[in-house]
C-alpha cells in the first residue's frame, strides 16, 4: 500500500463517522423534507407526488401570511433591538458607566439560564386573566372584567411577546458582545482617551469598527433563531387566540402533526429554510460594504 | 500492516454495529417467569392530582387481580400525547396497548390498520354496555377502543347557593339568561365561567349542543355529506348565541385567552354562578368540592332557544375514550391486554371509578356510596337528549378552521355567517366526509 493510499484511508477512518453522522442528521433530514414537500403524505401510506401545489397552498393561506409577518417582527426585534441594546448594555459595562456592573451583568444574562417554557409560564402568570398584573389591574381600576385586550388584538397581539423576547435574548448578545469588547487592547482606547477622544468617537470610531464582524455573526444567529422561534410562543400563547400569535414553525407543527400533512408541514419547513438563507444572504451583501467601509 | 488493517475492520464493524443499535427495536410484550409485561401508552396528566391518583388505584387494582400481567406506562398529554401515537404508527413501533378515541382524533392512527379490530372480544359480552358505547368506529364497523364512558360534551352546572342569593331561577330562555347576566355582573360574580384558549371547547362544549338545538341529527348528516351547508340558519342560528353571549359579557372576562383549567376553578372557587364544560369534569368537581358544595350544584342544559326545530333542551353526546391493542399482538399478549382493556372499562373498573366520580359506559346499577355528583349526572344522561359533537364527525383538520373563527367571531372581526361560510368552504373542499 502507498504513502497516499494510507493517507487517504486514514483521513476516510477519521471523517467518515463525522460525515456519516451529519449527513444523517443533518443533510437526509433536509432532503427528505425537500423532496416530501412535493407530496401530499399523513405520514402514513404511501406519498403522492402534487409538485408545487403545497407552496402555493401555503402561500395563498391567511395564516400562513400572518405567520410570516409575526416571524419578520421577531428578526426584526432580534436584529434592531436585541443586538444593539446587548451592544449598549455590553458597551456601558464594559466601559465601567455604571457600579456594580457584575451585578447587572449577572442579571441582564439571568433570563437566559431561565428554560423557554419556564419563561413562558412566568409570564403568563402575570399577564393571562387569572395573572397577577391583571387582578391588580382589577382592584387598581375597579374593573372585574379588566384583561389585557392587546392579546385578542389582530395587530398588536404580537407585541407582548416580542417584548418577552427581547427581555430574554439581549442578555446572551450581550455576553457574546462583551466578550469581543474585552478582546480590544486597552492601549488603543486609552491612546484615543489621551489624544481627547470624546466617548461618541471612541464609540464609534474605535470600538465598532472592531464590532463589524461579531455584529454579523449575531445577526445570523438572530435571523436564524428567530425563524425557528417556537417554544417561548408556543408555551405562551399556542399561537392563538385565532392565530394572532402564530409563527411558521407553530403552522408548520400544527399542519404535520395535529392535521398529519407531513408533505405540506416538510414545504413549510423548507421555508423556513429558504428565508434564512435569504436574509442571511441579505445580511452578508449588507456587512460585506459595512467592512469594506470600516476594516 | 496487518494490524491497521485490524483496527481498520474494526472500527467499521464497530461504527456499523453502533448506527444499527442506535436504529432501536420495537419494543415487544415480555413473558418473563409467566409474566406478561405490556407497553401502555396512556393520556394523563400527572401535574393532575386528582386524575393521577385516581388511575393509580385502577391499575394497583388490576396489578391484584392479575399478578401474571404487568402493565409499563408512558404517561403524555394533550397534544406530545397525539404526537407521539402517530409518530409511533408511522415507525412500526406502537406500544402494545395505547389510548384511543372514538372519532377523528386518532382516525389516522386507528384507520391504519395498525390497530386491532376488538370485535371478537367485545361480541361476548356486548349486554353489559350501553348500545351508544358500541357504535362503529372504523369503515367496516371495527371497534377499536373500548369507551370507558358515554360522554356529554356539554353540561351547564349551576351554583344554586349563589343563584339563591342573587334571588335567580335557572333561566328558561336565552333571553331570561342574558338578563340575569347584568344582576350577577353586578354583585361581583361570573354569569357563565368558560375557558377557551385553546379553542377547542367553544366548539365541543357549547356549539354542538347549540347546533343538535339549531338543526339536530339530521341536518349534521346531511351538512357532513353537503346535502346541507354549514351556510345554512341551521349553523349560523347556533353561531349568533354564542356571539350574543359574548357581547353581552356573558362570558368569563378573557374567555379566549384564559386555558383549561381556569373556568373549573372559578366555578369551584365561587366565582361563577353558571359553568359550561363537558360531563367528565364531574370527577374534577368531586375531588376539589366540599361535601356542602356538593349538594347547591346542579346539571343543566342551556336554555331554550327562540327556534330549536333540532332536538329540543339537547345536550352533545359521544362515545367515550378507551383503551385499545397493537395489531401486531397475538395468542395471550393480546388476551393480556384484552384483560386490561375490559378491565378499565368494563364491571370492574367502572366500579372503581364511579366511586370517584365517573359514569361508566357499562351498564351496572350505580354503587349506593356513589359520589353525590356521579349520581346527578347519571340522572343528566338519563333525562337528556343528545345530539353529534362537531369534532367527533367531522376532520380534526377542519377544527384548525373552525375554532380561530368562533373565537375572531367573538372578537367582532368576522360575523356568524362568515363563520359558516368560510368553515363551509373549508369543508367543501377538504373534509374526508365530502368526498
């Protein structure tokens, strides 16, 4: 046996079982749905092929678009309030702004350590109509039939959860953020300190610069989290009342494994799929000019 | 070099041997000494105290009678429950005994083929069960489960301390109904405590009986195979009671964001003078009322509506959930499950559990120590007509359709009658019955 053929059968030893195990978890499952959501299928019996029909179906369904629309408010919170308020919080603890910055590191990363449904639960103890906000708003207003109306609102039902997920995520975009902050040598700063740099220009002249790369990581991490958002929703709300709160990975449980259309739940999830890439890509053509103009 | 190619033969073995373990094997009944030990996959919810504690006694009473049989349990509930029994179908890996419904719910699962046609068990002791526990569940007539009970989906139980208190009859009509609401609004109560989160019980609890008023039998069957619409009067006409409950603040404030559970504790709590929910919550009120409490709550029907050309002063009633087998079992595994099946529903079980507030589907006089509400809805079932629940004849799918509606419905955002138009479509074009 040759040098080469060694080799290569020693490297096929060592990534074999790797390659094996991702492409079954990892690359079968997203061709299987690719390919079961041409189908109509229960889940039982045999799949029949219906071409694009599940996509259309899903893109012409109401719910589907409400979905959509509450999936894009979550990135959006996620990107616009999640990173740049984790950047802030990581920035003033970072920069001593505030005492006692471990304590309020420790309890802006508390929420986090917290399980999705334990949070969702905790919630819905304050805000459902037997929760504690809204029997004190009961007494406080001299209403027994007082509940928060924003949640059988069409519109704004949403709102309540995208606060609780912002209350929830910023503390690990946080930690991540002050983690690279920490990485900055401290000379620089306290060259631009010396040279009279005001805290806006160390801000944004020195610090995010540095940032560019981290913040696109996170964003990536956000748009893909929030996509596949599910557990914190689904404890809190189930997506109802009347799907006001539902997202597409609820339709998409709900659709394979209330109603069994695993065909039209796998096209769902290969949405799901879609729309990441797409936004990460949207995001990737953004950071590239960002870096091209920072780095 | 032949040693690597040692290590090399292992590794594959050792890497094919894993993935092949890791691909699992349906678990199979065990005889062990005699012993026949049973895979059950049950619906529970353990965080139910009364509910939990209550099965155990059934199964350390079965455990006793039939020490060669051993039962394993796998709790789950609500929809993991569903999940997993039809992720477990489609693997070929059912337990061996599991729970089931009689309709819809677990169509999927029982029209598979994956499941045992219990008939030849069920023909030799037919007599002991009520003739509605033993309708057809399958195309051909199977029975598949053995109901534990026959169920009214709707019962409307009144506290009849307060409703003294507050100087009220029960109302005759829904008007008589809707004018108690301001005088028991007013003296800081609940007029009608219903939960409604998860959609469902709109539906279950009060529609369909509403509907067997509105249209009746007849008319379902005839909407089911589109000889009638869900257009229809007969539909919207049930529809318009529920939203003139709704607007007339009839309803437990926060009715459709409130979950399961919520109504029963306003009820039990005093907070309610009236509460809308199915006959089986008669053993959650046995184990969380005072014996005093026991005796001011009544069973009731809603009350008359202005046109009820369907079954007049009707409930909604269905075969009960029970117990059924894995096709797969055979010779004394499956007269072993057989034994717990007949036992949970039938004389044995049903004696069990009518002392903790049940009403059994097989037909044994009722123990004279019953539980004072066993007995009051025993008299219930007894007096009351019945017609379909809705989800027990038509899709589950459709469900999806119909319950975000009722509730939109009830939000002001759509009316009855594009409630009715907009379910009838769905059907129209989706519901197995229509096709």
């Amino acid at each position: 046996m040759t040098a080469s053929r060694e080799k290569k059968i020693a490297y096929g030893m060592l990534v074999g079982p790797s390659v094996l195990i991702y492409a079954s978890i990892i690359i079968f499952p997203i061709v299987f749905s690719l390919v079961a959501g041409f189908t109509e299928w229960s889940g039982l019996g045999v799949p029949e092929f219906v071409g694009l029909k599940n996509y259309t179906r899903m893109l012409s369904d109401p719910v589907f678009r409400l979905g959509l629309r509450n999936n894009l408010l979550i990135v959006a919170i996620s990107v616009f309030g999640q990173i740049p308020f984790g950047f802030a919080l990581a920035y003033i603890i970072y920069r001593r702004m505030v005492r006692g910055h471990d304590f309020f590191e420790t309890m802006i990363f508390l929420p986090i350590t917290i399980s999705a449904i334990v949070v969702a639960k905790l919630w819905n103890q304050i805000f459902s109509p037997a929760g504690l906000f809204t029997q004190l708003m009961r007494i406080i207003r001299d209403d027994p039939r007082f509940v928060l109306s924003v949640f059988e609102d069409r519109t704004f039902a949403i709102v309540p959860i995208l606060f609780v997920i912002l209350w929830m995520y910023t503390g690990i975009y946080m930690v991540i953020f002050l983690a690279n902050l920490q990485r900055i040598d401290p000379g620089v700063i306290e060259a631009a300190v010396i040279d009279g740099a005001r805290e806006h220009q160390i801000l944004f002249r020195v610090v995010l610069p540095q940032m560019v790369n981290i913040v696109f990581t996170t964003a990536v991490f956000a748009i893909a989290g929030s996509l596949k958002s599910f557990d914190l929703i689904f404890a809190m709300t189930g997506g109802g009342p009347a799907h006001y709160t539902e997202v597409i990975a609820i339709y998409m449980y709900l659709n394979t494994f209330k109603y069994y259309n695993y065909g039209f739940g796998s096209a769902v999830s290969m949405m799901i799929v879609f729309l990441s890439l797409g936004l990460i890509t949207a995001v990737q053509s953004v950071f590239r000019r960002l870096e091209a103009r920072y780095v | 070099m032949l040693h690597k190619r040692f290590l090399m033969v292992f590794a594959i073995v050792a890497l094919v041997g894993g993935f092949v373990f890791a691909g699992g094997q349906s678990e199979q009944p065990a005889e062990d000494d005699g012993v026949i030990t049973l895979q059950v996959q049950h619906y529970l919810d353990l965080a139910d105290n009364v509910s939990a504690s209550n099965f155990q006694e059934l199964v350390d009473a079965f455990h006793a009678a039939n020490p060669d049989i051993r039962l394993e349990f796998d709790y789950l509930f609500n929809e993991p429950y569903h999940n997993k029994l039809q992720s477990s179908a489609i693997a070929g890996q059912l337990a061996d005994v599991m729970f089931l419904w009689p309709g819809k719910r677990t169509g999927e699962v029982t029209g598979s083929g994956a499941i045992k046609d219990l008939r030849p068990w069920i023909e030799q002791m037919d007599a002991e069960f009520a003739p509605a526990a033993l309708a057809p569940q399958g195309a051909n007539g199977e029975i598949y489960e053995l109901p534990e009970q026959v169920t009214a989906t709707h019962v409307m139980f009144s506290n009849d301390r307060l409703m003294d208190e507050l100087g009220l009859e029960f109302p005759q009509t829904l008007e008589e109904l809707i004018a108690q609401g301001e005088v028991i609004r007013e003296a800081g109560y609940i007029p009608i405590a219903m939960d409604n989160g998860d959609g469902w019980q709109m539906q279950s609890c009060l529609l369909s009986a509403l509907v067997a008023r509105t249209g009746g039998r007849e008319w379902l069957d005839a909407a089911r195979v589109g000889d009638a619409s869900f257009s229809d009067p007969e539909f919207v006409n049930a529809l318009r009671v529920i939203k003139a409950l709704y607007d007339n603040e009839m309803f437990s404030p926060g009715i459709n964001q409130a979950a399961y559970g919520q109504a029963l504790t306003d009820f039990v709590t005093e907070n309610a003078v009236y509460f809308i929910d199915g006959g089986w919550r008669t053993a959650n009120l046995t184990g969380e009322m005072t014996d005093d409490q026991y005796d001011y709550v009544s069973y009731h029907v809603f009350p008359a509506l202005p046109q009820e050309p369907g079954i007049p002063d009707s409930t909604a009633v269905v075969a009960g959930t029970g117990f059924g087998m894995n096709a797969d079992l055979e010779g004394a595994e499956a007269d072993a499950a057989w034994e717990w099946i007949y036992f949970f529903a039938g004389p044995e079980g049903s004696a069990i559990k009518a002392e903790q507030g049940w009403l059994p589907a097989v037909q044994i006089p009722l123990p004279e120590d019953s539980p004072v509400l066993t007995v009051k809805l025993a008299d219930f079932l007894g007096s009351t007509p019945g017609g379909y629940v809705i989800d027990a004849v038509m899709d589950a799918e459709g469900m999806g359709v119909l319950h975000p509606l009722l509730q939109e419905m009830m939000f002001g955002n759509v009316t009855p009658q594009e409630v009715g138009d907009r379910y009838e479509a769905w059907v129209a074009a989706n519901d197995s019955s229509r096709s």
